[in-house]
C-alpha cells in the first residue's frame, strides 16, 4: 500500500507526472475525470485547520468522492481506542485516511495497520502535502511547460524563523529530493534537530542543508524566501519566548531585498504580520502565497488519484 507520510514517499521520479496531473486538475478544474467515485475518504484531525480541511474536502468531492470529517474527539480514539483498533475499522469503511495530528508515530501506526492510503496532514514532525504543494506553486513560475520537477533543480530556498518546526523538517527533506539548495537562519536553540538529522542520514541525505543564526547570511542568492509561524499549534505556551528569541528572523522589506532581486516570498499560512513577516512583504507582488494556498487542492487532488491507483494494484 502507497502511503504520503514523509516527502520521500514519492521518489523523485514520480515527481514530474505528479506535478503534471495537478497541473491538469487545476486546468480543467470542473470538467476533468472523477476517479473517486463512489469512494468515501475521511480525514481525522485532531488540530485545528483551514487550507488542509477545505482543500481536501472540496478536492475529494471534485474527485466524484465523499468526504468525512471526523474531529479526533468525536470519535472513539478521542476515549482511548487504540489506534490500530482505529485503522482497522475505518479501513473496512473508507477508502483513505487524511490525518492530523501531534504525533508523528501516530500516522505511521494507522498507515502500517489499516489496508488504505494513509495522507499525512500535518504532524508535529513534517507537513509533507504542504510542502509537495509549495514546490508545485514555485515550478509554475519557473516553468511554463515542460516538466515542472525539473525547474525546480539547483534552485535556493531560505527559510527563516522557527527552524526546527515542522514546515522547516519537511522542506529540509523536500529540497534534498527535489535537487534543491537549502538554506535556515533562526535561534541556535532551534536549530534542525537530531531527530531530523537522523531521518535525513536513513534517506541517504546527511548534512545536506545549510544553518546559520545570520538572516542575511542564510538568504543571499535565494530564490525563495520562505517563513512559518513562530508559536506552532501545541507551542502556544511558549509563545513569549519564542516571540523574543525569533524577532531577529522576522522576513522584513529589508532581509527581503537582501535574496535575489527577483526572489519569491512564501508562507503556508496562517501569517502572523507584524511577527514573522511585515506586511509589506505579504503584500509584495513577489509574494505568492495565495498560490500557494489554491494549489492545495490541486496538487492533493492529484495525490489522492495517484495513491487510489496504487491502493486498487495491491
Ligand atoms: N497551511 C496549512 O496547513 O493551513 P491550515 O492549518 O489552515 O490547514
Ligand atoms: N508550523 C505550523 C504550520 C501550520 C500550517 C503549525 O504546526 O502550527
């Protein structure tokens, strides 16, 4: 069973007719194929959410599916079900699982259970669809036909601010598969952890990303310039802290000029303006992320209709 918990759950090869289909749904958005039908896909969240929720619920209904929203406390795991127990009923009723949570362990227990494609939504530890989609939403700039994975090789991204967060993960392994230069400026205590290190040395990519406490030094010759939320979901009682300790890293006009003059500006959002970045800079005609937050859909619905065909071979 083909799962997406981890960006290398593709291999790079697959990158180009993935992107190729997402591209195709977004062109023929309401007049092209529906291979969900009649299919029920649920997504268990346990965390709050506005882009993945409607992204993947209005996708898997673009897709002639059903979807079904289940808040992690109006369901049985929510009072202790196990989790396996939870994949192994939800797989003799669904036909994929799109999940949210705080444990990464969590959506590898599910996956390695149920007899369904598992998505990844978010854990603690990475964002994978978040991630496919950003490179996505760059290759469409950068390329107007042709393979979209491509474009995407020997390019440099900057991401500033909270470095250890799970946006920041999941792009440090999402630029080594995707041939891309990586570079992270934020606070030594949030450097890219052992747990990182560890998954990045087991997929053959040890020490390949760049970290630096200078925010000038980590977006010189960027083509991206990327930032996340400094107080992540379940970090809001660190939030003062890490306000103090990430200010520093906050993507101003002026750290943005300092990247290429023709660099993009990135944000999964929700944006905190006025904290990670000025709201000049999310205003700025290089800023792109409502792009961004469009090709969720896209680029999910094309994950899903690729996971679907790998689900009924097996
Ligand atoms: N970027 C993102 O995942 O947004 P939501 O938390 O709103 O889903
Ligand atoms: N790092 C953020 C991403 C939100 C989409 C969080 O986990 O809250």
């Amino acid at each position: 069973m083909k799962h997406f918990l981890q960006e290398t759950d593709f291999a790079a090869s697959e990158l180009a007719p993935l992107f190729s289909l997402a591209r195709e749904y977004k062109q023929q958005r309401g007049s092209h194929e529906q291979p969900l039908r009649g299919q029920t896909w649920a997504l268990v969240f346990s965390k709050s959410s506005t882009r993945t929720r409607v992204s993947f619920e209005v996708g898997i209904h673009e897709l002639g599916g059903n979807p079904l929203f289940l808040n992690r406390n109006d369901i049985q795991i929510g009072r202790g079900e196990s989790v396996e127990d939870t994949a192994k009923v939800l797989s003799r009723f669904v036909h994929g699982l799109i999940v949210r949570t705080f444990d990464h362990a969590e959506v590898e227990r599910l996956a390695a259970a149920g007899n369904i494609p598992v998505i990844n939504a978010l854990t603690d530890y990475l964002h994978p669809c978040q991630i496919y989609t950003d490179a996505f939403t760059m290759a469409e700039r950068w390329t107007r036909s042709g393979d979209m994975a491509r474009a995407l090789r020997g390019r440099k991204i900057a991401f500033l601010g909270d470095t250890s967060c799970n946006v920041a993960n999941s792009w440090i392994l999402g630029a080594n598969l995707f041939g891309m230069k990586i570079s992270l400026a934020g606070p030594k205590e949030f450097a890219p952890t052992a747990a990182l290190n560890a998954t990045l040395a087991k997929e053959g990519f040890a020490n390949r990303y760049q970290f630096t406490t200078d925010p000038f030094e980590a977006v010189r010759d960027a083509d991206v310039v990327y930032t996340d939320v400094w107080v992540s979901m379940g970090k809001e009682e660190e939030a003062r802290e890490r306000i103090r300790v990430m200010t520093p890293y906050a993507v101003t006009g002026k750290l943005f000029a300092a990247a290429k003059p023709d660099a993009l500006f990135m944000h999964c959002l929700p944006a905190h303006p006025g904290e990670e970045v000025t709201q000049d800079v999310l205003d700025s005609p290089r800023s792109i992320i409502f792009d961004q937050a469009e090709n969720r859909l896209h680029l999910q619905k094309a994950l899903m209709a690729t996971l679907n065909v790998a689900r009924t071979r097996t």
